[in-house]
C-alpha cells in the first residue's frame, strides 16, 4: 500500500479528479494548501510599502491506493497536472509514501482490504 500525495494548482482539481476515475482510482481527500514558492519570488507594491508574495494557493490530494494502482495513479496525476506539453515551474509536485496499515472504520476492515 502508498500513500501519495500530489500538491497541484487549484485549477487543474477537476481535472485530476477526472483523470484518476478513468484509472479507476475513486477515493481521494482534497486539502487546501499554501506552497512557499523559494524562486525568484515576485515582488509587489501595496500602499507604496514592496513585498514579496511568497506563499502560493495549492490543493494536496491524499490518495491511498494498493501497489498495482501506484504507477496508473502517477501517470493520471503527471499527464494533467502538467501545463502545457514542457510543463512550468509551480505544476506541483507528487510524493509516494509506503503505507504500513490502513482501517476502515465504517466496515471494520484493515490492511490492503481496507483501501
């Protein structure tokens, strides 16, 4: 079992959303997220006083799958998330986690049953 993590644009959600039911991967939490962005943040002016936007608006899934579903999960995840056919600097990033127990506490199931 992995836990994955994607952290992505909040506009490319239903997207991914979409992607991953084609892959069959239909369980997933959305958070809400702010990613510090450490490259050449960009400077702004407010009331005559610089600073510099440095936290962007994300959204992180947490997706929990069996390891047969890892690599169409990636794929689904890269392939739309990604803008453009190069991608761009701020299209997020994905992590892959073991897993070392899942329980369902509705069914009162646990371990790769449970997902």
């Amino acid at each position: 079992m992995k836990l994955i993590i994607a952290t992505i644009q909040p506009t490319k959600v239903e997207a991914v959303r979409l992607a991953l039911l084609r892959a069959e991967v239909n369980r997933m939490t959305v958070c809400d997220a702010q990613a510090y962005k450490h490259r050449s943040p960009d400077a702004d002016v407010y009331r005559g006083h610089g600073f510099t936007k440095e936290l962007m608006r994300r959204v992180e899934l947490h997706i929990v799958v069996n390891d047969d579903f890892v690599d169409r999960t990636l794929q689904a995840i890269a392939e739309v998330a990604r803008t453009g056919p190069e991608g761009t600097l701020g299209d997020g990033k994905v992590f892959v986690l073991p897993l070392v127990d899942v329980i369902d506490i509705s069914e009162a199931t646990r371990g790769p049953g449970a997902v």
